[in-house]
C-alpha cells in the first residue's frame, strides 16, 4: 500500500510537472498568437491607409479628369467657333479677290480705251500742227 501511494505520488507529481509545462507552453503559445495578432492588426491599418490614401488619389483623379474634359470640350468648341469664323473670312476673302479681279479687268479696259483715245487725240493733234503750219506757211507766203 505504501508502495503504491508513493508510485501515486509520483505520477501526481509528473502529470503536475507536465500541466505546469502544458501552462508554460500554453501561455508562450498565447504571447506569440497576442504578438501576431498586434502586428496583423498593424499589417491591416497600413493597408487600409494605404487604400485610404489610393481612393483618395483616384477621387483627386477623378475629378481632374473631368476638369480636363471640361477644358477640352471648351477648346473644342473654341475650336469649332474658329473654324466658323475661318471659313467666313474665307468666304469674304473669295469674295473680295473676285472683286479685286473685276476692279483690275476694268481698270485694263478703261487704260485701253484711253491709251485708244490719246493716240487718236495725238494722231488729231498731229494732223491739226500739219495743217497750222501749212496755213502758216500760206500766209507767210500771202503776206
């Protein structure tokens, strides 16, 4: 009986010493799992910052974009305006060179018939200076 209640002994004092390794494995197991768990935690707030701060950079993004758009339909449309307003000139400036070319076709006309008119006039002046300097001379000759 005594042998027995020290073999008792003996195995109470080693299923002691495997609860109290069980406890010092189980709260070194605990400390390791809390340190993961900080750091996981602090792994997720860097991410969702880092999304923050990426969704905040799409939104900035964004809204460029439509700034951009809208100056660009604006140049556009600017754009369109000017090549109205070009094609008018263009219009206007067609017009003006047809005139420019009727101006300068009469103007050569009216030259000719007045270059026409001078040598008739020289060619009448001409005859005349003849004919004064034979009556000229036909009143010399009288006198």
């Amino acid at each position: 009986v005594a042998m027995e209640t020290v073999s008792l002994e003996h195995q109470i004092q080693s299923v002691q010493r495997h609860i109290a390794f069980l406890k010092k494995e189980q709260m070194e197991l605990l400390h390791d799992l809390h340190l993961e768990i900080l750091r996981l935690q602090k792994h997720c707030s860097e991410l969702t910052h880092d999304l923050e701060m990426k969704e905040l950079e799409a939104r900035q993004q964004d809204i460029l974009d439509r700034e951009l758009e809208e100056k660009c339909r604006a140049m556009e449309a600017q754009l369109q305006e000017k090549e109205k307003d070009n094609l008018e000139l263009r219009k206007e400036l067609q017009h003006k060179e047809t005139l420019v070319a009727a101006l300068r076709s009469s103007l050569r006309s009216k030259e000719r018939r007045f270059l026409e008119e001078l040598k008739r006039r020289s060619h009448r002046v001409t005859i005349l200076d003849t004919e004064l300097q034979k009556q000229t001379e036909a009143a010399a000759y009288l006198s």
